[in-house]
C-alpha cells in the first residue's frame, strides 16, 4: 500500500478492507454516525479504503468498525 499524503497532527488514517461490493454500503454506514469518518477509496478493485479521523474520534470508530454488519478487515490505523 503506497503511502498517502501527511497527516497534518489532528487527523488519523485508518486503512480497511471490506468486500468490493460493500464500498458503498461501508460508506453510507459511517454516514449514518454523523460523518465521524472520511473515507476514500483506494483501490475499489480490492476493496482497500481510508478513513480520516479526528484524532480523539478514533477510538469510537475502531470500535464501531467492529459492529457493522459486514466485515471489515483493519489493515492499518496510524496518525
């Protein structure tokens, strides 16, 4: 996974993977928690997505990855 632009100190990136066909659906999800993440799509062939987070937001979004009714595969969660 190629590196993304430099976190700025008040945001995180967390690096998922969900089925391809579910990019959408992810994406409405954390929507749905009143936009807590950013995501972008890195590679919609793999599934491979980011999300930005604020710093003290994740926490919550780490757990909520957990919860969601399809599967998510954390690959990576810096900042």
């Amino acid at each position: 996974m190629k590196d993304n632009k430099p976190l700025s100190g008040g945001e995180e990136m967390i690096l998922v993977e969900v089925a391809p066909r579910d990019i959408d659906f992810f994406n409405k999800l954390l929507e749905g928690y009143d936009n807590l993440a950013l995501v972008t799509t890195l590679d919609a062939r793999l599934g491979q997505l980011a999300l930005w987070v604020a710093k003290h937001a994740k926490k919550d979004v780490l757990a909520i990855l957990k919860c969601l009714p399809v599967p998510v595969h954390v690959l990576e969660a810096r900042g």
